[in-house]
C-alpha cells in the first residue's frame, strides 16, 4: 500500500479512504479524528468525534454537549479498529488532551502529528516519540531564524516589570486554551503566589484543567463592575488577545500589556498589537525542534503542513528525506 492510498489530502481535511474518516477535518463530515481542541483543529458539526477524552471535555465546553452527534474517548495508546484501519493516540505536548494519530494498515504506518511542542509543559502530557514510515508535521514556525528561549525566563520578564512597576496592572494576552493555563502555571513555578485575575471567557477552561489535576494557585474574575481600577495595582491579569482591543482592557489602573506567543519573536507583530512586554512563549516546536524530531523518527517520508512548508521540506531533501507539502487551508496559529 502506498502512503497516499491511506491518507491523502481532501477539501475537508485528511482522508483515510479505507477507513472512511477524516483527520481534523475542516467543515462537518461524517466520522472525525481530531487530535486537539484549538478551533482551528476542533470544529463542531460532525456525525461522530473520535479523540481523547480531555479532547471531548474541552469541545463540549467551547460548543455545548451536542458538538456532534455521537462521539467515542480514545485511551492514549489504545488500538481502535475502524474499518480495517488501526488507529491510536499519542501524546503531542500541546495543550491538554493534544494528541498525535497514528494510522495503520497493511504494514504501513503514517503519524499525523496535529500540533505539537518538545519543550516542558506540566499542564499537558509530554510529546511521545510515534515510530512511523511517514511523519505528518507542522511547520508554523518552520524557519530556521525560530529559537524559542526559555519559557522561564520570559516569565522572568513579567515578574521583573511587576517589580518595576508595582502600581501598574499587567495584562497579559494568552489564548484561552492552553496558552492561558500554562502561563498561570508558569507564574506559579517561577514563584508567584499572588492572586491572579481573569477574564471571564478563560473560567470554564481554567476550572476543568484545575478538575484534572492541574494546579494554577488561587484565580479571581478581573470583573470591574464591582471593584476599583485600583484594585488591581500591581496585579497580572490574563485574557485572551482579543479582549485587550475593548473598552474592558483600557479601565485598569496604568495597564502594561503583554502577549505571550512565540510570534513575539517578530517584532513588526508586536509593535502593531500595542504589545509593551512581548513574551516569547509558544506551544509549537521551534526551527531546532522539528528538525530534531524528524531525526529522531527518521521516518521514510515526511509529509508537511500548516505553516513555513516550503523550507522545512527542503531541509528535509537535503538530510536526504523524501518530503512534500501538503498545502493544508484552514490551519491557523490560534494555539499560540
């Protein structure tokens, strides 16, 4: 069987004809396998959802219980037949619940890996190596000029302006899933015991990652109809990016605004989001990152999509691995 028999790029998304699902689909269809709950990846309307269980959680919290018309918790690991077709999940180290798939028929085994990210993160479970003869990977930030530095020490960051500028509100811009949590529990870990405040739209999401066991120390509403903008001197306040363009952000005392996302690496991005404090944090993998994991995996060959595709596969043709882009549409960055 040839890699494309078993799963090939369709308008809807990843196909898997012998199967007869999809992977991350991108409009309704009738069976989906969906490695994570970013919007971009999760999308309501299906006939039946296949994904962790964490996964099913997070969907139902974004679109209601009836996101979909039947759906089905995949244990990591567990091998599930659908139509002659072997399927798992793996972990991805993206947010929680994030998930590779590894497809499986006739000997061949391709891995979707969704999105996914290396470094540390204890809000989610850690990527996990998948032995496969085609790696599907992103590329968001494909380009060898991306380094990540150390999420620590971009907390560090936030944690000194806080010290030099004890009257003023930090806001700080994560989104809402996955980001979010792990930048409250990152201020945990570096040493911040303060009450943090949030915006209204993260407390369902931050209440079921603290139900799985997650810890993000004590969280307050950053609601202003019963407070003062004084109130918050001196406090950290997280809300998604889009929240910081409204009236909202503007009533704190003195707001500093910060954004954590690893394209605060670009400048231009920054300076055109009113960003103060730019925190390079992201939950992709960086230029030295991928190319380690496709080493590491050494599959037979490496299919690429959403993000700088064109330079990751032809690094990937001068290591001597034989890739191709995939051209995927409807992917975007909103997990960073």
């Amino acid at each position: 069987m040839k890699p494309d028999q078993l799963l090939r790029p369709a308008p809807a998304g990843l196909y898997c004809p012998a199967g007869d699902f999809y992977i991350d689909p991108v409009r309704p269809v009738a069976r989906a396998l969906i490695t994570h709950g970013h919007a971009d990846h999760a999308r309501a309307g299906h006939g039946a959802v296949l994904a962790t269980r964490e996964t099913l959680d997070i969907m139902a919290i974004r679109y209601g219980e009836d996101f979909c018309g039947t759906m089905q918790a995949a244990a990591l690991g567990e091998r599930i037949d659908l139509s002659g077709v072997a399927v798992s999940f793996h972990p991805a180290g993206h947010v929680l619940g994030s998930a590779q798939i590894a497809v499986e028929k006739s000997g061949l085994t391709i891995v979707a890996s969704g999105d996914y990210k290396r470094g540390t993160d204890p809000t989610c479970a850690p990527y996990e190596p998948v032995p496969c003869d085609v790696f599907i990977t992103e590329a968001t930030f494909g380009l060898p000029v991306f380094h990540h530095p150390d999420p620590k020490a971009e907390i560090g960051k936030l944690l000194t302006s806080l010290r030099q500028f004890p009257e003023r509100t930090h806001l700080v811009g994560a989104y809402s899933l996955g980001k979010a949590q792990r930048v409250i529990r990152l201020l945990r870990d570096c040493g911040h015991d303060a009450p943090i405040h949030i915006h209204g739209s993260l407390a369902r999401l931050c209440d079921y990652y603290v139900g799985r066991g997650i810890d993000l120390g004590e969280l307050r509403p950053a609601t202003l109809e019963k407070s003062s903008p004084a109130d918050f001197r001196g406090a950290v306040v997280v809300g998604p990016p889009s929240a910081f363009a409204d009236r909202w952000a503007r009533r704190f005392n003195e707001p500093l605004v910060a954004f954590a996302s690893g394209w605060m690496m670009v400048r231009q991005r920054a300076k055109q989001g009113g960003v103060e404090l730019p925190l390079v944090i992201s939950d992709h993998c960086d230029w030295p990152e991928l190319t380690a994991t496709i080493r590491e995996l050494a599959p037979s060959e490496v299919w690429v999509t959403h993000g700088r595709e064109e330079a990751l596969v032809r690094w990937c043709e001068l290591t001597g691995i034989p890739a191709r882009p995939l051209h995927l549409v409807g992917y975007e960055d909103e997990g960073d």
